[in-house]
C-alpha cells in the first residue's frame, strides 16, 4: 500500500480506486484517462499534493512492475477542484506542469512547507 505525504485518509482513498482498475478498465484505457483529464486541468485553480509511490509506477496500477524497477519516491499530483482524479505530473502538458511548480514550489519542494514562512 503507498503511504501518502500529508494526509492517511488519501491511503485508503487511492488504494481503493488502483484496485478497482482491473475490475472496470484496462490499465491502459485507466492511463488514458488520467492524461486527458490533464489536458484540462487550469494550473490557476489545481489542487497539487505529493505523496510516496512507485517512481516507474506512480499510480500503483502496474501488476508486472519487475521487482528490480520497484522503488520509492515522492510524486507530484495534481487534480481540478472539482475533480476526484489526480494526475501525476509526468502525465500532464510539460507547460502546466511547469505552472504549478512555479505556483505551488513551497508545499511540494523538499521539505515541504519549509519556505511556507514569511520573515519577520
């Protein structure tokens, strides 16, 4: 199970949408719609948070992951507000991937939160 940045509920919350995925879709039509959900994501407006996965696999979604392939990272998401899909950044348009790190640097550089304070 991928243990998550910020928040443990999001544990569950992922856990049960990857494991329904070979109930519903194919890992590929699944992969599909992340990334034309991308397409429309507005970096004004996106939701963005981080958490640990699978570098080769950030979503959890791939059954055949070799064992050597199989570390973990931190990986970017974003999401609509009004979305529950969250998108990895190396699925969204390299331009709005590039918006929201130079919007939201402070909660997802490592380690987050630490230039979230303003001097006094």
């Amino acid at each position: 199970m991928t243990k998550y940045g910020n928040d443990p509920e999001k544990t569950e919350r992922q856990s049960a949408k990857t494991d329904s995925v070979e109930d519903h879709l194919s890992v590929d039509q699944w992969l599909r719609i992340r990334k034309e959900v991308g397409l429309r994501i507005d970096p004004e407006i996106a939701e963005v948070e981080w958490w640990y996965a699978q570098t080769l696999d950030p979503y959890g979604v791939d059954p055949d992951l070799p064992e050597e392939c199989q570390q973990v990272g931190r990986e970017y998401f974003a999401r609509s507000p009004e979305s529950d899909i969250w998108v990895w950044f190396g699925d969204l348009p390299v331009e709005i991937a590039q918006k929201l790190w130079k919007t939201h640097h402070s909660k997802l550089a490592f380690p987050a939160g630490l230039f979230d304070r303003s001097p006094n």
